[in-house]
C-alpha cells in the first residue's frame, strides 16, 4: 500500500517538475518560435524577454476577495497532506495482535510479537539457516509475513525456502486457521572465506 | 532412522525441492518493488518546509505583522528576470532532471541487488540476496580439486566465475567448475536461469 502510494506520489511530482521545467525552457530558448511548437494563446511564458511572474499578473490575482482565504487553505491542506505522508514512511507497520481461529469455533487474539518469535525461532532451527527475522504485517484478520533468513554456510537457497514453506509456514497458517498466509522472504548470507578442499 | 517419520515426509535434513528443471516454463520474474522510502522523505519534509514557511508567512502578513524578506525578494526575482537569464534556465534545467529522476524512481522498481526465486506458491513470493548467490556459488567451486581461489560475480543475467587453479590441467578444472556451477545455479532456484561464464587460470608467481 505504502509503495503504490509513495510511487504515485513521487510520479506526480515529477511530472510537475517536468513539466514546470520544459516550459520555463522552452520559453527562455525561445524555442515555441524556433521549433514552431503550437501552444494555446495562455501560454504563460512568451519568449526569452518574458519573465516568470510579471508583477500585473501578480496583483491581479490578489485583487479578488477570494485570493488569501484560498491561498491559506491551500498551503493548509498542503501541510498537513506533507505531515501526514511524511508519517506513513516513519511508521513501523508492524501488526499488534491478530485473530486465531481455534478451531472450536472460537477465536482467540494472539500478540503478534508472539506469533513472530515462534515463527523465527523455527525457522532459525531450520537447517541451513543461520538467523530469522520475522515481521508481520498486513492487517488483523489478514496478516502477511515478512521474513529475513540468513543463510548458513553451504546451505542451498531453493531447499532452505521449501522448507520455510513446507515447515514454517504451513505450520503458522495451520495453527492461526488461516486459510492463505501471503510471505515475503529475503534470503541473505553472511561473508565467510572460503574453505579450500583440493 | 529418524523419529519422526511419516509416510511420505522428507526427512528434515534432506528436505529437497522439486527438480526446478522439471517444472512448468516459469512465470514472470516476481521482483520485489523498492517503497522507495528515502525518496518519499525527502520530498515530504521539502513539500512540508516550503509549505510550513509560506503558511506561516502569509498568516503574519494577515495578521498585519511585516512578512519575512524573502516573500518579496522572490516576488521581485520573479518579476524581472527575464527567461533567458542563466539563472532562470539552470533552475529550469534542474527542475526538469530532478522531475525526471523521480519520475524514473516511481515507475521502476529498484531493488536490483534481489534476484527473484521460484517458489511455485502463488502466496509466497522470495528473493535472494546477489551476495548471497556469490557465496554459494563460490563455496561450490572451491570444492573442486585444484582450485585455489574462486571469484563469482552474480549479475542478473550472467554469473561470471574466475578461478585460479594450481594443480591439475587447466581445462580439466574448467570443466569441473562449468559442471559444478552449472548444478549450483540451478539449485539456486531463480526464475531466471543467467548464463554461466567461466574462466579459470593459473595463480600469478610469487
């Protein structure tokens, strides 16, 4: 969510910003007159003698009733959208707790720390795993898994992530009476040197 | 033989995945996409600086407090420069790259250093570190006999191994570590299979 957000974000203000550029460029390399380019009769910036914000302009905007109260709001909304987006990054997305289905019909909350550490200590027991880190994510009744091994050495990676998935993950999506348990795994090793066998 | 044993169950320590040679042509490469964390902090706290200081400035002003220098040294810049100043087309120029660099940052999705594995699961999707490739492979090629040193270098499409072998025929040792690598790479299990480029040389003198 966070990463379609920000992207789409970041999109927009860049095409701002090229589009700001390209047509203080293209006014102050004349090139609307060289290159013939066709533009609409409000273009703003006329030709290499134009200046960015003639002060006419300037006051004319002013002039309405409606200009400051606009402007404040404005810069109002635009602060708080800017805090608020700002925010998002910083937050640790981290789940709280999430609901278990005990499998009697009832349900129970477990801590989501819990359920991390129970999950990184098996995988941690994997063998060819040195290290595990796991996060959950996602939301209560739908929780995601994020999960950072660190591989031991001559461990092989396809086998390690099958039996993640065949072990830990098949055990937490069991236990939770999950019916799917979306995961993210990133698989890392620690440099070690190399042993010389011949 | 070991104590938990199912019908069926692979024994934990010998747990292996199916042959990935063997499975269907594989699906689009499932590459993670970067948050592009950084990026968006700096834009928010640039947008949020500007925005904040004219906020302020502009309620002051209101407020019928004089406003800040600056308000009007702009306004005035930006009433007499003409277009073609070098400073007007610089700013414009660094305005357009810089949009450019974010628009380049919002659709591509970064990350290049994960390669994506195969996980035939549609729910579990996994990525494995370029280091982390190297080392394996690395550790494969020095088991054989003859190799000194092993240098690989994982890129996303080709696998680019350098060794120095000190005893043994030279092109013997170049097969054995083609052969072996060629195995490691596919046990890596990614998508996508990179070309294997071996070289394998005698260690300087000295």
């Amino acid at each position: 969510m966070l990463r379609t957000v920000n992207r789409v974000v970041l999109g927009l203000a860049g095409l701002l910003l090229v589009a700001l550029g390209a047509a203080v460029l293209t006014g102050g390399l004349d090139l609307v007159r060289r290159w013939h380019l066709p533009v609409p009769p409000e273009w703003p910036f006329d030709g290499p003698g134009d200046v960015l914000l003639p002060t006419a302009t300037r006051q004319h905007w002013r002039a309405h009733g409606w200009w400051w109260p606009a402007v404040v709001g404005g810069l109002a909304v635009l602060v708080l959208a800017a805090l608020a987006w700002l925010a998002a990054q910083l937050r640790p997305r981290r789940l709280r707790e999430t609901v278990v289905d005990c499998g009697d019909g009832d349900t129970a909350t477990v801590r989501g720390r819990g359920l991390e550490d129970a999950m990184a200590a098996e995988a941690a027991a994997l063998h060819g795993v040195d290290r595990a880190l796991v996060t959950l994510g996602g939301r209560r009744t739908a929780p995601a898994v994020r999960a950072v091994l660190t591989l031991a050495p001559h461990a092989g990676p396809a086998a390690v992530l099958y039996r993640l998935r065949t072990e830990v993950l098949r055990h937490a999506r069991t236990s939770a009476g999950l019916g799917r348990l979306p995961a993210e795994v990133r698989l890392r090793a620690v440099r070690h040197r190399a042993e010389r066998v011949g | 033989m070991t104590t938990a044993e199912r019908a069926g169950a692979p024994d934990p320590a010998e747990a292996v995945p199916p042959d990935p040679s063997l499975a269907d042509a594989p699906g689009p490469a499932r590459r993670f996409w970067s948050v592009r964390r950084l990026p968006a902090v700096l834009v928010a706290a640039a947008l949020l600086a500007a925005s904040g200081l004219t906020l302020y400035d502009v309620v002051a002003v209101r407020a019928h407090r004089t406003g800040m220098a600056w308000r009007r040294a702009l306004a005035h810049q930006l009433a007499t420069r003409h277009l073609d100043d070098p400073w007007v087309l610089a700013g414009a120029s660094l305005a357009l790259l810089l949009g450019l660099w974010l628009f380049v940052l919002a659709v591509t999705p970064g990350l290049r250093r994960l390669l994506p594995l195969r996980t035939d699961d549609p729910d579990v999707r996994a990525v494995l570190d370029r280091r982390a490739a190297a080392l394996v492979l690395r550790d494969r090629a020095m088991e054989v006999p003859g190799v000194r040193s092993v240098r690989v270098g994982v890129g996303r499409r080709v696998v680019r191994a350098r060794a120095q072998a000190h005893f043994r025929a030279l092109d013997e040792v170049r097969r054995d570590v083609d052969s072996v690598l060629t195995d490691a790479v596919r046990e890596l299990g990614l998508t996508r299979a990179p070309v294997l480029s071996v070289r394998v040389g005698r260690p300087p003198k000295g």
